[in-house]
C-alpha cells in the first residue's frame, strides 16, 4: 500500500512520519528501535508491521522519534519520545481511526509502554522484543491493552525466560510467543515474524 510523506506537531516539534489511509476507524501507530543505535521508521521490523497491518485493513502511521531523520529535536531519554508517540496517537485519532492499535520494536516497545494510559488511546497494544535487560521496564505493572509480547529464543537484549515472567505481571492473558534461533535483529528470520504477526494481528 502506498505511504504518503506526513508531518505532525509534538510539544512544538515537527515530526515525520509515513501515513497509510485506509477506510474505517482501524488504525495503528508503529514506532521504531533506539535512535542511538540506527533506529528509524525504515528499520525491517518496522516495516514488516506496516505491511502486515495494512494487509489486515488497517491506516498505518509509522514515524521518526524526534532527532532522527528529519524530524526536529534530540534524543530524550524515552521523556520526548512518550509526547511523540501521544502525538502521533491523536494524529490518527483525529483522522478520524478511534480504534487504534500502538505496536513498537525494542526501544519502541519499551516507550510506547509508557503511554497506554493516555487517554481512551490505544485500544491495543502489541511489543516486540521489549529490551529488558537494557531499559528499565519496572515503571509497567497490569495493563490489560497488551495483548501479544514476541521475542527471539536467541535474544539477549530481550531475553524470552525473563520476558516470560514479566508478561505475567504486565497481562497474564497476553499471548507470549517465541520465535526459535531468532536474535534479537530476527536476522534471517523475518518471515517467520511476519508469518506469526499475520496470525496475531486482527
């Protein structure tokens, strides 16, 4: 589907995204890895969530936290980011998509976990590789919007024993998958990613 090049305001910044518009009120909020790593809304799991939400019928906006590319600022530490993701959640909402997913990848997850409260935003939320031994995930208690937690069996950032123990604490009705001797990049195995997101996203 085709992505036409957007910008949204968040605290006074200008921030670029990517926007997929598709009939009816569904509609997803995709965020990208850690910025000082190479993180950016082009990143293969980003799009591998773009491309499987569409599929399902979805309007999606993926786009850059503040710093990265073209939109405007610095890094903040996961504090700008959070106003970031809200802006780009009442972007959509009011686009007129009320029934809105959030899903992130690494850094994503971890900041899009900090703003499931905002508001009636989002509906759902799905997180991929949550990076728990490198970001601090102790802010998150129950949060009934998680519904899917995915990892790699071969990921250290994202270990799937401890992630395990977590997601029960976070939702124990999410669903936990593994997908097995992929790393925490999922390096040689997106399909398979893409193939367990097909059945995971509705």
């Amino acid at each position: 589907m085709k992505e036409e090049k957007i910008r949204f305001h968040s605290k006074g910044l200008l921030i670029e995204g990517l926007l997929c518009v598709r009939e009816g009120e569904r509609g997803v909020v995709v965020t990208h890895p850690h910025p000082l790593y190479g993180g950016t809304m082009y990143d293969q799991i980003v799009e591998a969530l773009v491309t499987i939400y569409q599929g399902k019928g979805f309007s999606t906006l993926r786009f850059n936290f503040r710093g990265v590319g073209d939109s405007e600022g610095g890094y903040d530490q996961g504090k700008g980011e959070k106003e970031d993701v809200i802006s780009a959640l009442r972007y959509m909402y009011d686009r007129g998509k009320r029934d809105l997913d959030l899903a992130g990848y690494s850094f994503g997850a971890w900041v899009n976990a900090k703003v499931t409260d905002t508001e009636s935003m989002p509906s759902s939320m799905i997180m991929i590789s949550p990076p728990v031994t490198f970001l601090d995930f102790s802010f998150l208690s129950f949060n009934p919007k998680i519904e899917a937690v995915v990892t790699g069996g071969e990921d250290d950032i994202a270990p799937a024993d401890k992630i395990r123990s977590l997601v029960f604490t976070w939702n124990p009705g999410a669903r936990f998958e593994v997908i097995e001797g992929a790393d925490h990049f999922y390096s040689g195995m997106i399909d398979a990613l893409k193939s367990l997101l097909c059945h995971l996203i509705d």
